[in-house]
C-alpha cells in the first residue's frame, strides 16, 4: 500500500500544501487557530476557514506561492487586517490565504515628489506615524486600521474622502503577482499618464480577483497648519443635508463631514459619556491656515443658522478634536454596545447628494417599520451613508430582516442614481446587486477576471459573475 503516497495520487491541495510547506517553512500554518483566525470578518457571514494561511515576506515568494497554487488550481485569497464588512477574505472554496502582515515595511519615503511606497501589509496608523517627521500625511481614513493592501483592494474611502478623495486617487502604482506567478508593475510616480490602459485604476477596488498586490505608491498631503472641528444638531435630516449642500455648492473647503441620526447620538451619548441633543447631528472639520479655518468655521455658523441647526460649536484645540473623532470611528461600537449581546449587519449605499436626505428618510422608514433597530451615520459630504442593522443572534428572523432592508437600500440606492456600496466593497454580501447596476459591464468584468485569472483561483465567488 505504500504507493498510496506517492505524488502521483495526492490531492491537488496536498500537492500544493507540501510544495509550499518546502519553501515557507513554518510560515505556512495549517493550526486550527490561524485557521479560525482567517475564516471570519467584522461581518455577519458565516466563518469559513481555509485549508492553509500563508505569510509570505517579499514579492517572490508571493510569485512563488502563486505558481504553486496556479500548477495546482488551488484558490489564493488575499488578507490584509480582516476588517472587511462584505465576506472579502473568506475562503469560499478553501485554498490558501496569503496573509500580507509581514510585508508591512514603507519602502520609500520621498517628501519632495510627496509619495511613499510601501508593502501591502503596512497599516494606515503606522504609516502615518512613519510620516510624521516629514511633515506629511496618507489622508484616507476608512475608521478601521486597515492595511494599506486591503484599502486598496476595496478602494476604500472615508471621512476625509470630501477633501482628499478615495483610495483611487490616492494611488499612484502597483506591484502585483497575476494567477500565474507572473509579477507585473502598473503605472509610475509621474502625477499623470496617457500610456495606455490604467491598469492601476483596474486593480484598485478588484478585492484580490484580478491579482496580489505586494507594492503600493501612494499619493502624500501636506499636514495641515491648522484645523478646527466642530458639532452641531438639526431637527430634521432634511435640514442637516440641505445645510450640507449649501456648504458645498458655495465651495467652503469641507475636509470632513459627517452625519449622525438621533439613535446613533443615544448610542453616543451612552458610550462616551456625552451629552448630545437626541437629534440628527453633523461633525465638520476645516483645514488650512488658522485664520482660514476660523473663516471657514464661522461661515459654516450662519449657513447652518439658516437651517435651525443649534449653535455650531467648534473647536481648533488638538485633544477636544480628537475626541469628537474617536466618537464618529467608535460609532460602530457604540451602536452595538447600546444592544448588548447584538450582532450588526452593516452596510453602505452611496447616492448623489440632492438624493441623500430622501434616501436616509426612506431607509429610516423602512427600518421604523421593522423589528430591528437599525441606526445611521455617514459621510454626509460625498452622499455615502451607513445603516448599522442590530439583530439578536439567536433570532434567524432578525437576520433575514436585516438581509431585506439592507437589499432594499441597495435598490433605492440604484433608483436614485447611486451604487449599492460607496466604500465596503462587493464581495459576497453585495454581489446580487451587481447586474443591476453595472448591465452588461458586469459581464464585461467577468471577462477581464478570465482573461487574467483563467482557472478561476484568485477569491474565487466574489465580485464577478459565477462561471
């Protein structure tokens, strides 16, 4: 019976878990921990562990992974953080996930061209950290401390995305290992390009389908001289997004600007001890020199004075605006603390901005209408919106509950001129929404997933059509 061993009759799988065990050693884990520890996400799907977790180092190792798992038709998934909200990391169909946490160094710091380079697996606070002597920043902050890699992949956004854009504009270049080991480089530092496809542009927001990218070149901020934040309340949605409008359509340089409804300033106040009215609120921040940025925030008084909003209070002093903005990222917590045992279902739409107020109404409404609680925050500034849908775990109807509002936001948001996700990405969660937004372009992806990944093996079930 001893040939039973033999390479002929191993599993694919076991093939390609011995060629990578040869080479990576003990940084190819196939324990039960690492295992759970790369089955779930900060979202409601069920964990689905892979078969190994690979922690490569460098660019040719990830190659080398890739032609092993590509010989053997294998699934590769990419993983930054974990912090996904749409089932990005799961390893639907086993395989190995390429874990990125040890190429985590920033390359390259070049304060003249105001770009850095940097390894996937480098977290947006380190980063910042790395920058601080250069007076510099990496200004996309999704809330989470997501890697780099990993913003990237979901073309992540965020607070500050008003001012200083999406992870799409803050990209210069890639590096990054195709299905078949093949390690390609996309774009250059040069600020613009007409050298044919922006192939940069094609692998920012593709979750791991298209490629692992193993080297990012991003685009630096100055940080700014001065910045003042502040908070007001509205009586109404309506009003808040109306003032929101005015603000932007008379061109004041908003670098933040979010929003919170009357639940999330209840879960608020529980959370961090404040003491907000119970109304629909907006946390704005300006940047720029210190008499601009009072300018900016005494303006943004009488525009929202206009709107019956309550005095707008604002402050330029470093530790009170850190607190108003470790309330808005801790916003996620706080709403699941105000329901203690609850799971959330979370989820985003994004709409032009004259849709925003009817969008959150008719959301509002539907989940008034619902057995769950389901509070809403956003970045009023770009008409992005988050409904954090709390359900008891122990109640499979609350799921579906959830499960059907957040497919009815995604359809109101289609209807209104929007997208199904501004900044979580498609994944799994959002991918039945796909043919309805995109038509035949959905097809059209499905066909550059083909032509790049031809077995299938790079997160396989996400993003584009089933084949």
């Amino acid at each position: 019976m001893a040939h039973c061993h033999s390479p002929e009759t191993k599993m694919p799988i076991e093939q390609a878990l011995d060629d990578l065990q040869a080479f990576l050693g003990e940084r190819l884990s196939r324990s039960k921990p690492d295992l759970d520890a790369h089955a779930g996400s900060e979202s409601y799907f069920p964990p689905i562990a892979p078969d190994a977790v690979a922690y490569p180092e460098n660019t040719a190792e990830v190659s080398r992974i890739a032609q092993i798992c590509h010989a053997q038709g294998v699934p590769m998934v990419g993983f930054g953080a974990g912090t996904s909200l749409e089932a990005q990391t799961q390893a639907l169909r086993g395989g190995v996930c390429v874990d990125f946490t040890r190429m985590n160094r920033v390359t390259g710091i070049r304060p003249a061209d105001m770009d850095v380079t940097v390894q996937p697996g480098v977290t947006r606070e380190a980063l910042n950290e790395e920058l601080r002597a250069t007076g510099l920043f990496f200004p996309v902050d999704p809330g989470a401390n997501a890697s780099i890699g990993g913003m990237a992949m979901t073309r992540a956004s965020g607070t500050t995305t008003v001012r200083y854009g999406t992870m799409r504009d803050n990209v210069l270049a890639l590096e990054a290992v195709l299905a078949d080991g093949t390690v390609i480089r996309t774009g250059t530092r040069a600020r613009k390009s007409s050298a044919g496809y922006d192939l940069t542009a094609l692998l920012v927001g593709s979750e791991g389908t298209l490629a692992l990218v193993t080297e990012l070149t991003l685009r630096l901020h100055g940080i700014p001289e001065s910045i003042s934040a502040g908070i007001c309340a509205f009586p109404d949605m309506t009003s808040a997004v109306t003032a929101v409008m005015e603000t932007i359509q008379m061109g004041l340089p908003l670098a933040r600007i979010e929003f919170a409804c009357a639940a999330t300033a209840r879960a608020f106040n529980a959370y961090a001890g404040t003491d907000m009215a119970e109304q629909p609120h907006l946390m704005v921040e300006f940047h720029g020199s210190p008499e601009a940025t009072a300018q900016d925030a005494e303006r943004f008084a009488e525009i929202v004075a206009d709107h019956d909003a309550s005095p707008f209070r604002w402050s330029a002093k470093t530790e009170e605006r850190n607190a108003l903005w470790a309330m808005r990222h801790n916003g996620y917590y706080a709403i699941l603390a105000s329901r203690p045992g609850a799971r959330a279902v979370v989820t985003d739409i994004c709409v032009p901005i004259s849709e925003l107020a009817r969008a959150v109404e008719e959301t509002q409404a539907d989940i008034a209408a619902s057995n769950i609680a389901g509070p809403i925050l956003g970045h009023v500034g770009d008409g992005n919106f988050h409904a954090i849908l709390l359900l008891d775990p122990e109640k499979p109807s609350d799921l579906d509950e959830a499960k059907g509002i957040s497919a009815r936001m995604a359809e109101r948001a289609l209807r209104l001129g929007g997208t199904c996700t501004g900044e979580h990405g498609v994944g799994v969660g959002k991918k039945p929404f796909m043919e309805a937004e995109h038509g035949a372009a959905w097809g059209v992806m499905g066909t550059l997933k083909a032509a790049l990944d031809p077995t299938g093996i790079l997160n396989p079930g996400k993003l584009v059509p089933d084949t």
